[in-house]
C-alpha cells in the first residue's frame, strides 16, 4: 500500500468514525437523521438510527 492509499484509508476511517459519532448523538438527543441510501434520501427515527449504526 503506497503512503497516499495509507492516508486515503486512515481520512476514510476518520470521517467514518465522525459520522457514526454525530448519529449516535441525534439518536441520544432523540432527534431523527437523513443519509443518503440506494440513490434516495432517507429519514431515520432515532430507533431506526441504532439499527443502521448497529450494520455498520
């Protein structure tokens, strides 16, 4: 793995780890989130938001 693909993949892990913490968050503060899933925005309630942090 070059130094550029070892950067690339520790950004990845970094914005990975970001998003799952402001998830968690709304879920904690019961606010709902919307991602983007299969081409469509999507509304999850906070129930639905462990769900979909729990896949990841």
């Amino acid at each position: 793995m070059t130094e550029i693909q070892k950067l690339a993949q520790q950004a990845k892990e970094v914005l990975q780890r970001a998003v799952a913490e402001a998830l968690d968050k709304k879920r904690r503060l019961g606010q709902y989130a919307v991602i983007y899933q299969n081409g469509k925005l999507v509304r999850l309630e906070p129930e639905q938001i462990a769900e979909q942090l729990r896949k990841h």
